[in-house]
C-alpha cells in the first residue's frame, strides 16, 4: 500500500530528507498506481525484478510482498539507508540494494545470466531518463519495462515515423521494444507534485529485437542533428563512398532521397546501418 502524502511528508521529516529536486525525487502516493505497475508488468513469484530510484521504498515493499526477487539502485544516501533498515531485515535473500547512480549501473547489479528474463519496474527519475535508456538499450535487454517516466520522454519513446516527436531514442527504443497499452498518471500521485504530466509506460521486448551497437547510434543521431535536410544531402555529407547503397536501401522502401530522416520508418534505420559500419 502506498503512503498517503501526509504519512509521506511524515516519514521525510523524520529521515530529516527534503526531496531533491536535481534528482528527481517525486514519491508516489497512489496505490491504485503501484497496483497498475505490478499489473501492467505481470510480476509474478520468483520474477526477477530491476527497480530504478526506490526512494521510500512504496513501490519496492509491492513487488518483494508479490514474491519478486528485487534488485535496486538508489543515489541517495539517506533513501538507501532507510531502504536498508526498513526492508533488508523484512526480504532476506530477495531485496538487493546497491547505492550508485543508476546510469552507471543500469540494472542495479542484477546478475548478467538472469538480465535476458528479467522485469524492470520503476517510477523513473525524470533527470536521469533517457540516459538510461540508452544504457538499458545496451543490452542484455531486459523482457518488459513498465516505466513511470515524464509524458514527454514517453511520447518520444514511442513517437511514430513522420511525427514532430520521432527521433533517434524513438528509432532505439523501438527496435527492441513494443509499447503496449500504458497509463497516463496525474501529477496528484506524487509527492511533490511535478510540474509536469507523467505516464507510466508498457514496453515489451521483441521476439527479434535489435541492439544498435555505439557507432550505428552516433550515425543516427549525427542524422537527425540535421532532421529538416533531405537524406541525400545527409548521406552525401555524412557517407561519402556509400551513397548508392543508402539510397538503394531507401528506394527498396519505397523512399525518396528527398526523404528526411524524421520519416524513415525503424526497419529501415536497422537496414541502412547495418550495412553502415563506421560513424560520421
């Protein structure tokens, strides 16, 4: 069960912890959200659980009672320590906190053998976002994400080619995952309340996803620094020598060389930098 915002306001002051706004700290106080998270990402005895920025624990002490084994990652030093206290002696065996940053360790220290099947649930610090993003999209890629992110970064996750709001953390993000149905969650579920609208988001891993390696990103991402050029002049400027294969890749699919990289569909970024080894 969540804690109410006068039982939240309660426990900081006497932790003696005033929420951080450069860390993002915003504590849910919606059970009705909690419930949605476990739901959302079917959590089940003996999953293997990735949680993001814990905080006061009210999202963590669901998945540990649901009978997940939790691994955490926690920068603040006195929410870690609170978490130890209050949670370690309750889950031995089965809660698993590292104090870092959550960039560094993007899946909060959770075995590498038992990362391909794990879940990751997380009301996710707005600052840190889509960093992480990028680290999880490393691989090995977790198989479901239920996020509670920023609606902005959520609608940028899953924007469509064509969109205003698809780029390249569009193009990664969807060629691992697919966004099922999520959640849009009022500022009124936290503590305090963001100035700005969240959603909790669905994303389940592809039966074939696609891991864009370091170089295939910084290509991409050098593309759509010039989003409003055409792609013929991009690929001239960016990929000299390689011209008529990109631009065969793109009349395969039906496109233009007076296409812009906003409107490339997923599949085909995949086929043009796979063929694509070095960056711009």
């Amino acid at each position: 069960m969540a804690l109410t915002p006068t039982e939240t306001r309660d426990l900081l002051a006497r932790l003696g912890h005033v929420p951080k706004r450069f860390l993002g700290q915003n504590f849910l106080v919606d059970g009705n959200i909690v419930r949605k998270s476990l739901e959302l990402a079917r959590v089940a005895p003996g999953d293997a659980v990735v949680e993001i920025g814990p905080g006061l624990g009210t999202l963590t002490a669901a998945l540990l009672e649901a009978g997940a084994e939790v691994w955490a990652v926690e920068r603040d030093r006195t929410l870690s320590a609170h978490l130890s206290a209050s949670l370690a002696p309750r889950f031995p065996g089965t809660f698993h906190l590292t104090e870092a940053d959550a960039v560094d360790l993007p899946l909060a220290g959770l075995p590498e053998e038992r990362a391909p099947g794990c879940k990751v649930v997380a009301n996710l610090p707005y600052a840190i976002s889509s960093p992480w993003m990028d680290a999880v999209l490393s691989g090995p890629l977790p198989s479901r994400m239920v996020l509670m992110l920023q609606r902005e970064a959520a609608d940028r996750y899953t924007a469509l080619p064509g969109t205003r709001g698809f780029g390249a953390i569009s193009i990664f993000v969807q060629g691992a995952y697919d966004a099922a149905p999520g959640h849009r969650v009022s500022s009124s579920c936290f503590h305090p309340r963001p100035d700005v609208g969240s959603t909790l988001l669905n994303l389940v891993r592809k039966a074939a996803p696609h891991v864009f390696c370091r170089e295939h990103k910084m290509l991409i991402r050098g593309c759509f620094q010039q989003r409003r050029k055409q792609m013929g002049a991009v690929i001239r400027a960016r990929q000299p020598g390689r011209e008529a294969e990109w631009l065969g890749v793109l009349e395969s699919a039906g496109l233009s060389p007076r296409v812009r990289a906003e409107a490339i569909p997923v599949a085909v970024w995949i086929r043009l930098v796979s063929g694509s080894p070095r960056p711009a």
